[in-house]
C-alpha cells in the first residue's frame, strides 16, 4: 500500500522550524513520508507567521500558488498550520474555501486524524489553545545535520501590546528539563555539534524547582564538544544566574539576544515592556563585566503609534551606547486582537520607512565597526559546510554567532572546530585563514 507523501514549506520564526521538526516526526511515525517535490505530494502544508501583515499577505500569495495545483488534482490536500491557523481559520476555511485543513500550534497531535478526515471530504479544524501541552513525548523528525533548534517551552505571558503570540501560541508552559536533556543527548549522538534552545521568553522557563539558568548548564555538560545557544531573553527576567552560568561553561555561546524594541520609557510602556532603558542598559553593563567577550543581538521597532521624532532619537541613542553585533529591524504593523490594535496607527508609512532606514543604517555602520575590532584577532570557527559563493572556500560561524568565510583545506569537514585569524569584514561577514 502506498504512503501518503507529506511536502511542508516554513514561514516566521525558529520557533516554526521546530514545530515543524514536531509535526514531521508525528506524521512519520503514522505512516506518511515526506517529500521535497510540491507537486508530487499527496498532503501541502504551509507552516505560517502572523507576527507581521506582510508574513501573511506572503502565505496568501503562496495559497494562490498552490490553488492552481489542487486545481489540477482536486485529491491532494492543503493545510495551514502555525500561527495563522488560529487567526484566520474562518477566512480560510469557510469563505475564501482555499484550505481543507486548519491546525493551530496547539493541536499538532491530531494532524493525522484531520488529514485522514479530508481524504474523506471532511475539513478539519483545531485551533484550540491548551494550558498544558508541550509535546514533550514527540521526538522531531531531523535528518542529519550540524546545528538543532529545541523547543523549551510555549506560549507567553507577557502580552506586550503590539505582539500576537499569547493568543495564537497560548500562555506560558515548560517541558520537563529531563526531556530537554535527553533530547540534547540524542543530537550529541547523532553528531550535531550546536543547539538552540527556544522559547518566546526562556527567561520564564520553570520545571519542578528548575530555571532556566539550570536548564541551560544541564544542557551545557551533555556534551562539552557541542555549543549551546538560547533565543529569546525578555530584559525583565534576565538573571544575574543566567549570566554567571554562560561564564562558568566554555561551550554555551557567549551571544545574547536580547530585544529592546525601542530607546524611548514612553513607548515601552506604551508597548507593556514592563522594563525601562535605564533597566536594560544596566543589564547590558552588568553582562558585559562578567563576560567580557559578549556580544549582543535585539529586536527593534519602528513608528510604533505616538511615536515621536525625539522617541526615534532615543532608540538610535541606545543603538550607539550599546553598540549591537546585529539587530532585526522592523517597522510597526498593527495586529488584530493585541491591545496596540486600538491605538491610532498615527505614524505615516513615509515616516516609517525614513526611520526604519534610519536605523538600518546605523546598525550597519556599526556592525562594521564590531567587525573591524576582530581584524588580525583569531576566532573559533564551527565549520559549516561550502561557502555558498564559492566551493574554494568553507564557511562557519564564531561564537559569537558571526558568519566567517575561510579558504577550504583538505583536512577541514563541517562539524569540525578551527581556529580562523581575521584579515578582512565586511557589516555583516569576516574573511580569514585557518591558523
């Protein structure tokens, strides 16, 4: 009896990579297969973003693609799953009639059902979001590879006021550390040789007594050979803890993002940010005098509403004081449900798009100068693999989470660590040669 073949396409966030690692393994283990070829597939389903419109108006686009498929085989079966599904369920479903199947995150464990349901004609829905799953028992589907994101935890509760995710991911809830740390394992013996561990705000992870802070040294001795990385910090539980634990374990990534949003007290708490910039700076200092060698990565959103010139201002301020390697610049896209919603969207697309420039440039000009600090400096490589403008050259990534471009040696595979000396960067790349 032939299997059903399964194609899945990704959108949004790490987070979206690993519940579709999740949902890969579910339906392998009922059966299906899984495919790379769209139009061989028996089952189409896209894995969606509504953190921003324009992550949504992409998957409609895409639906319009695909339509034009089910046209041709009217058998096949297309679901949306992720975040959109809980948005947009009726839209999709009942009157635009593009989809047989809508999953949200939290009902991934009745996929199969649905899809053997829309065999039949029927079409499913599950958008329910749960106080208590974590998928803790379901082991994501990987093929062999170098680098692992681990979902750590669910949901969130901060409920900034711009931010969909508490109410198309749910509230906050955990895994267990010990299914972490066997997850952890697992990947060491496969040969992965990095992970990150995820959540929208790990700070806020809690297991039986354990923080995160545990969590991430637990992780941290599986394996001495493998780095650990973690995405996302929220400033305002950031601990003293988390910081001592990165210094104490050479292999947990001296790299934190951490997002500030804005520079402005006024917009952040218009934001529910719940921290000030006088908070967040002293948290950057206090970093910076354990772990001399951290580096920092944050989120930043432009013309939020009543944003002023002189708010602007104060986040290219922050911007020069804290001198980030890297950041992801946004402008302000009002989201239905979150509180932000209700508020005037008074700031013009134009003045949008000359501040977003704004600080794209300046978040250029001075990752170019974090950058230029490392010429004649020798960095610790991961080697990834070719580079993707040349096969005469490997590419990897230092600790700090910088791409590095190497000329390739024989006696180099990915997977392995080598010691790079810095002779040229560019904002967003370091060039070198193996010492």
């Amino acid at each position: 009896m032939k299997q059903n073949s399964v194609y899945i396409e990704t959108y949004g966030c790490q987070m979206n990579v690993a519940d579709t690692e999740l949902v890969q393994g579910l339906l392998v283990e009922k059966g299906y297969s899984l495919t790379q070829n769209i139009d061989t597939a028996d089952v189409i389903l896209l894995n969606t973003c509504s953190i921003r419109d324009n992550a949504e108006q992409r998957i409609y686009g895409r639906l319009g693609n695909i339509k034009a498929i089910k046209d041709k085989d009217p058998s096949k079966v297309i679901g949306i799953l992720g975040c959109m599904a809980e948005r947009l369920k009726k839209d999709l479903i009942e009157e635009k009639k593009m989809v047989d199947v809508v999953v949200g995150p939290d009902e991934y464990r009745r996929l199969p059902e649905f899809i053997d349901d829309a065999f039949t004609g029927e079409k499913g829905i599950g958008v329910k979001l749960s106080r208590t799953e974590t998928y803790d028992d379901i082991l994501p589907y990987r093929e062999n590879g170098l680098s692992a994101w681990i979902s750590v935890m669910r949901g969130c509760d901060k409920f900034c006021s711009y931010c969909v995710v508490p109410f198309t991911r749910g509230r906050e809830r955990s895994r267990s550390l010990d299914s972490i740390k066997n997850e952890v394992k697992l990947l060491s013996q496969k040969g992965f040789r990095e992970i990150t561990l995820l959540g929208q705000n790990v700070n806020s992870y809690s297991d039986n007594g354990n923080d995160f802070a545990d969590l991430l040294s637990a992780s941290a001795k599986v394996d001495p050979l493998m780095r650990i990385r973690f995405t996302t910090s929220h400033p305002q539980d950031l601990s003293d803890k988390l910081l001592y634990t990165i210094t104490e374990n050479d292999n947990i990534c001296k790299y934190i993002h951490l997002p500030v949003q804005s520079g402005s007290n006024r917009i952040l708490e218009l934001m529910n940010r719940t921290y000030t910039i006088e908070h967040y700076l002293n948290l950057i200092e206090k970093a910076r005098k354990l772990i001399p060698s951290v580096s920092f990565s944050t989120d930043i959103i432009s013309g939020f509403p009543t944003e002023s010139e002189e708010d602007h201002r104060a986040t290219l301020t922050v911007m020069r004081q804290v001198e980030y390697d890297g950041a992801y610049m946004f402008k302000y896209s009002p989201r239905e449900g979150t509180k932000a919603y209700r508020m005037n969207d008074d700031v013009s697309e134009e003045v949008k798009t000359k501040r977003l420039n704004e600080i794209i440039d300046l978040q250029q000009s001075i990752s170019l100068t974090q950058n230029q600090k490392l010429i004649g400096k020798q960095e610790i490589i991961l080697v990834e693999g070719d580079s993707r403008k040349s096969s005469d050259y490997l590419s990897g990534r230092t600790d700090s989470n910088k791409v590095a471009i190497f000329p390739k040696q024989d006696n180099i595979k990915p997977g392995d660590y080598v010691a790079v000396k810095i002779n040229k960067v560019t904002s967003a790349t370091l060039f070198g040669d193996v010492i």
